[in-house]
C-alpha cells in the first residue's frame, strides 16, 4: 500500500517555496558572471559591458575563438600549464608523501619540532624568496621553463600537515604485522601506506595542478620567453594594451582554459570526495 504523503501547513508551505526561491536566485547570481563570459566570448567587438542583459544575436561570431588558436600563442601557453602542472603535481605529490610517511612513522631527532619550523617558515610570504630565486636562476641560465619547475617542485608545509593526519588514521596494525612478515619500511611505505593514500595524493595533485594555472608573480619573473609563458601570463597579455582589452578573446580564452580543469575534477570527482572525507575524520 502506498505510503500517504504528509500534508504540510501553511507556514510550512511558505517556508519551502521561500527557500527554493532564495536558492534559485543564489544560483542565478554565481551563474550569472559565468554566463556572461561565455557570451562575450561569441560576440563582435571588444565590449565586455553591454547594455543588454542578454547577447545579441545578430553579433554573434566564432572570430574570437579562430583568433585564439590561429593568430595568437594560447595553444603553447595551454600546453606549457598542462605540462608543468602536470609535472609540479607529481614533483610535489611525490616529496609530499615521502615527507609526511616520515613525520607520521619513522622515528628520528627533530621530528616532532621539524614540521611545526616548516608551518614557521612557510609563513614567510613567498615574495620575501622571489628576489634570491630569480637571482639564482638568472645566474644558472634557468629563466625558462626548467626553472619554473625547479623553484615549484617543494612541497608545502600545509600539504605535508594534512597528508600526515591522513596517514596517521591509517591503523598502525597494518605495519606492524607487514613488519612480522619481514617488510622493510620502504616496502610498509610502497605496498600499504601508498596505496591507501591515493584519494588525499589525488586531492594534493590536484591543488597543485590548479595552482599553476593562477601562478602569475613566480612566472612572471622568471618567464620572459612569451614561447615559455604560462596561462595567467598569457591572459594577461589580452588585457595589457594600453587603450583597450581584448574582451572577445579573453572570455574566449577563459572558456577553453576551463575544460581542461573541469575535466580533471571530474574524472577524479570520487577520489577527491573520498580524500576530503577521510581526512576529515582522523581514526
């Protein structure tokens, strides 16, 4: 028999319809910026600011986007990030989980002050370095692309704390009997604590991967090659004329940028939630 549906009271009615009302418009409101860079990115002319809420038809034109790939250098900038985003995510990921394996299990001297003096340090803000780096790499003739990668390889303190809390949910019992089997602590690393780390490693990589398609301050310094130039340094070149701002091919360049991120958080959507949780919830 079929279940009665509960009748709802008036004010309780009113209360329902009150918050689907609010959460349409917040939805509106987020959606809203995204919705007009899409449009700007097929309409003529270099106006981002129109007086319709909506685009106009009779201005709409591919031209931005056969601009982008065909008159200008954005297919080498995207492939400049996806390459050193995809090699700073594994650089960082790999000295993140060796890193924090040590702090969670390995006993040696300084290991409980050791990760509190990097949260220290990393304090410092990263424009305090920027100076001796780009010196460094000018001196070493690596004001490329290789010294991008040198100077973002290191992985952060917060990431270090996090994956450590993560590893230190990891039941102990696991080792312990690896180690009555005769595993060294190389193979406790490689066969159990990697593994059941992969969801927080997809979580890091993914942070990384991210974080170098806004780096801006570090590639600007030291990438003066616009053949070496990276996303953000590429979008900012649309916008560095000074009379006008090429709105067209910004948006457009906007909207392609977002497919590649999009993609990769979808792809890894279940490892990232399951990463997110998991370091919740220590134990």
């Amino acid at each position: 028999m079929a279940r009665e549906r509960k009748k709802l009271r008036p004010y309780e009615r009113w209360r329902l319809w009150l918050s689907r009302v609010v959460i349409w418009l917040i939805i509106a409101l987020v959606f809203f910026p995204l919705f007009s860079v899409v449009a700007s990115s097929f309409q003529k002319g270099d106006a981002f600011a129109v007086r319709r809420l909506l685009p106009d038809p009779a201005l709409f034109t591919l031209d931005n986007y056969r601009e982008l790939f065909g008159e200008s250098r954005f297919p080498i900038w995207l492939k400049n990030t996806l390459l050193m985003g995809t090699a700073v995510g594994l650089l960082q990921v790999a000295v993140t989980v060796t890193s924090s394996y040590a702090f969670s299990r390995l006993k040696f001297w300084g290991r409980k002050n050791g990760i509190r003096t990097l949260m220290i340090l990393q304090m410092m803000p990263s424009m305090v370095s920027l100076a001796a780096i780009q010196f460094v790499l000018f001196k070493l003739n690596l004001a490329n692309l290789w010294g991008f990668l040198l100077s973002s390889m290191g992985a952060s303190a917060w990431s270090i704390w996090l994956l450590k809390g993560y590893i230190d949910g990891i039941p102990r019992d696991l080792d312990e009997a690896a180690k009555v089997d005769g595993c060294s602590d190389w193979q406790v690393f490689r066969l159990i604590i990697l593994p059941l780390s992969v969801p927080m490693l997809t979580v890091l990589f993914l942070f990384s991967f991210m974080g170098v398609f806004s780096e801006f301050v570090m590639s600007s310094a030291l990438l003066k090659n616009p053949d070496h130039w990276l996303m953000a340094q590429g979008l900012r070149s649309f916008s560095a004329n000074a009379y006008s701002t090429a709105w067209g091919k910004l948006s457009a360049a906007v909207v392609v940028t977002a497919f590649p991120l999009a993609g990769v958080w979808m792809l890894a959507q279940n490892l990232v939630q399951s990463g997110l949780t998991r370091g919740a919830v220590k134990g």
